[in-house]
C-alpha cells in the first residue's frame, strides 16, 4: 500500500486529538475511495458522450437561471 502525506487545519488536527479512539487513516481512506469511485463512474458515463464543454455551460447556465425564477432572484 501507498502511504500519502496529508496537511490539516490545525483546528481539525485538535478536534481529531479528542478523538484518539477513531482511526483517521482509515476515515480518509474511505473518503478518497468513495470521491475515486465517483469519478470512475463520471469517466465511464462521459466515455462515449458528445456533449462539449460549451454545451454544459450552456446547460448549467439554463439550470441556474431556472432555480433563480423558481426563487423569485430574477423574473
């Protein structure tokens, strides 16, 4: 297995003191597995999409504009 260095804050680093009993590493370890997965995943959805980075801004742009109506943002 790989070993990783990793900076906190260190108001996380006092909390987690608190807390000895927890086994940080493998905290972390189960959070960057779960973020790689979910990346895998968006990699195998995008393989074979045609969809251009302009088209997504657009669609975002749409969705944002959407949610503001619907909040009374903009008319």
């Amino acid at each position: 297995m790989t070993n990783m260095t990793l900076a906190i804050p260190e108001e996380l680093h006092q909390i987690m003191k608190k807390h000895n009993e927890i086994r940080w590493s493998e905290v972390a370890r189960q959070a960057i597995w779960t973020q790689a997965q979910k990346l895998d995943l968006m990699d195998k959805i995008l393989a074979n999409s045609k969809l251009t980075e302009k088209d997504a801004l657009e669609i975002g742009r749409k969705v944002n504009r959407g949610i503001a109506k619907r909040h009374g943002l903009i008319k």
